[in-house]
C-alpha cells in the first residue's frame, strides 16, 4: 500500500515522500517501516503505543486514532503533522 510521509519525516526515508509497504494493521505497518528506516516509528508513537499528539494518520481519508486499526492491501495512508509556533 502506498504510505505518505510528511516533509518533516522524510529525512528518515532517504527523502522520499512516499512509499510502498505491507501490513495488516497499522502497527505492523509502522513497525515495518520502522525495518526499514530505523528511528521513524518513534517519531509517530509513543511510549504507550499511542499515536503522538502532534499527528494525525489517516486511512483512505479516514483519521486512525488507534494503531490496532486495520489495513487493506488497497489502502492509501497518509501522516501529517500538526503545525505549530506563534
């Protein structure tokens, strides 16, 4: 499934914006990626296998407020980050 990594993460992905990777839920998913890009998984959850405050992932435009959420092989998902300063 395609997976949309924000401009602030890509640094983690060797630049790319977005890429192709497999899993049944969202963890799985992250844990994945984080395989292959090591250090990316923390940016997103924290300790407590939550999703950080600061982002917001969405499943075919749907918001996930949960890692157990599960993923189809057709499924687009997409990280944000919130915007902040003053």
């Amino acid at each position: 499934m395609k997976v949309h990594i924000p401009t602030a993460l890509r640094s983690y992905t060797g630049g790319l914006g977005e890429v192709e990777a497999e899993g049944a839920t969202l963890d799985h998913l992250l844990r994945e990626l984080d395989r292959r890009y090591p250090g990316f998984r923390f940016r997103i959850i924290d300790e407590q296998d939550g999703i950080r405050s600061h982002i917001k992932i969405f499943i075919d435009m749907e918001q996930a407020r949960d890692i157990r959420a599960t993923l189809r092989e057709a499924d687009e998902v997409s990280i944000l980050l919130a915007l902040s300063g003053g």
